[in-house]
C-alpha cells in the first residue's frame, strides 16, 4: 500500500525536525525541505537512513515542485527568535509572503490540507490578557519586531484568503513559547539564553524589571497539538501553547535552581515593543481538539537541561553561530 506524504518546511529547525520524527512514527512519508538559514542537518541526520525521510535543500521563497503526491503539507520555514529576524529581516518577510505563497499554490495543485505555523507574535504587545483568538492584537509593524510579526499575520490573511476564495483544506496555529532538545544554545530566546549563560558561569540577563511574563510549553505537547489540528475539520486559528504563566525574573530564578550555579541577575533595558504579558487562551484547543499540555515545566526544563549540557563545549562558547551575510540580499 502507498504511503502517505507530507511536506514539513522548516524541516531541519527546532520545532520542524520534531515534527518530522512524529510523522515518521505516525506512517508517513516525509519530505522535510529547508534552506539551512537558521535550520541545521544536525537535528534530522538520524533520519537520512530511514526509507520513508528525504530531505530538500530549498528556500520556499522561490519556486517549490515536489513531485509526486502530497496529503498533507506543513509550513514551519521562518526566523522564529530575535536574534534571527532582526539579522535577516528580509529574508523574514520573504518566507512569510512569497513562500507562503508558493506554498499555498502548490497545496492547490496538489490537492493537499495545509497547516501553517503562526505565532503568538501576531498578538503583538497585548491589551488583553489571556490572548483569545478573536483578539486582533496590538502590533507595531515599522518597529524591529515588525518584520517578523507582520509576517506572520499576512501569513494567516494569505492563508484565510485561499481557503476562502479557492476551498482549499487550511490549519493556523498559533504557537507560543516552546522549548526542549534541539534548540540553538545562543538563538536569543530567553531560556536558551538562560541556560546559556548558566552553563558559561555568566550573570543571568533579565531585560527591563523582569515582571513581564512568558507561558513555555514542552515541544512534545507542542507537537501533539499540531498534530491534532492537522486532523481536525477547523480551519480558523487555534492557539497551542502552555498556560502556566510565570514572570522572567522568576524563571530565571528557576534556571539558577535547576542549574546549581551561583551567578547573579543583571538587569538590562527591556527591548521596543517586547511583549509585558504572553499567556494563551486555550480553551479553543481544549474544545475542537481535546489537548492540554501535559508536562510540567520542571520536567521539561530538566530534560532540556540535560540536552544543552551534553552539548560540545565550542558549541556552548559559540557566539556568532551563522554566517547571514551571504544570504543577505
């Protein structure tokens, strides 16, 4: 019997190579495709062996042909922390429009049901709290974190106006902070950052007073959810995310703790538009999808703990991690 096939852009990333592993168990055959900007082989080697991976080196924001038939397609190929999107910010904007685009024409063609990974970043910095979907958002767009943003919100226009004006098949999620094995130490993320800095002996940085809050969810649970939506029949956004909101400076008490070091936390001048508060209204995801997170964030801080330490120690020194200027156009 033929075997399913999707398409995961973005597949050699964080949450993309995860997404891969989940649909490699679940019997598909997976064609993950990405430009290695920010994504790495390192995190879908184990994989390449396997008869049912191929792997595309391709940027999305040109012309995409995958032959052969495609059920399903996921679109996770964007900069998804700061430290990317403020060093490439049009490449940012590229991926978020013409690969899009691209992406959504070959969906048609194909005949395939798409999700796309948006963002709680299409929240901006937020006047409601917790954030519902039907909250539109308080976005800067010609501020630095613009690029990103904007990009994620025309996204989820592009994608609406598909489904709308063409019936195409269509799944928007919106991540929120998510963490575990396979991030990039020095991506800019505070618990990467945190952990970074632990592991280095260095003073933890804690941006502006440190009361602004984030909400992490486990990428397991993550992934979960996403697959979930996949299956379902609901075409509008659904937020995907842990609820269990805590403020900075507590979470980097928390890292100190798990870490046993003794460093102390330096404060620095909060960034423009960073968001004061971030923690999803789940309640959509619990109705159509029957998910909730399952892993505490003490279990999956020590699990990501673990991972970061077993790392090279010229990967945890790392500072410049990529060289963009080639890809700057």
């Amino acid at each position: 019997m033929k075997k399913e096939r999707i398409l995961i852009t973005g597949g050699a990333g964080f949450l993309g190579s995860h997404l891969c592993d989940r649909f490699i168990q679940e019997g598909l055959h997976v064609i993950a495709m990405d430009n290695l900007i920010t994504g790495d082989v390192s995190n879908i080697e184990h994989l390449f062996k396997h008869p049912d991976f191929e792997f595309y080196h391709h940027d999305v924001s040109t012309f995409v042909h995958v032959p052969g038939e495609l059920k399903y397609i996921l679109h996770f190929a964007s900069p998804a922390s700061p430290i990317d999107y403020l060093k490439i910010p049009i490449q940012t904007l590229k991926v978020g429009s013409l690969g899009i685009h691209n992406l959504l024409g070959l969906a048609r063609v194909k005949k395939s049901r798409i999700l796309i990974a948006s963002t709680s970043e299409v929240y901006g910095d937020p006047l409601v709290h917790p954030q519902p979907e039907d909250y539109y958002g308080n976005v800067n767009p010609v501020g630095p974190r613009g690029v990103y943003d904007e990009a994620k919100r025309f996204q989820e226009a592009m994608t609406m106006a598909y489904h709308t004006y063409h019936n195409l098949d269509t799944r928007i999620v919106r991540i929120f902070n998510t963490y575990g094995p396979r991030m990039r130490l020095n991506d800019g993320r505070v618990l990467p950052a945190f952990i970074g800095q632990a592991l280095r002996g260095e003073d933890l940085t804690v941006f502006g007073d440190g009361s602004q809050t984030r909400s992490f969810c486990y990428v397991a649970d993550q992934v979960e959810g996403i697959f979930r939506l996949l299956m379902s029949d609901y075409s509008f956004p659904v937020n995907i995310g842990n609820p269990d909101e805590i403020t900075i400076m507590q979470f980097a008490e928390e890292i100190i703790k798990l870490t046993g070091t003794k460093q102390k936390i330096i404060s620095r001048p909060l960034p423009q538009d960073d968001p004061k508060q971030r923690q999803p209204d789940i309640t959509k995801a619990k109705e159509l999808l029957g998910w909730t997170p399952k892993v505490s964030r003490a279990e999956g801080l020590k699990i990501t703990y673990d991972y970061f330490k077993s790392l090279p120690r010229e990967v945890l020194f790392q500072r410049d991690y990529k060289n963009f200027e080639k890809y700057v156009r």
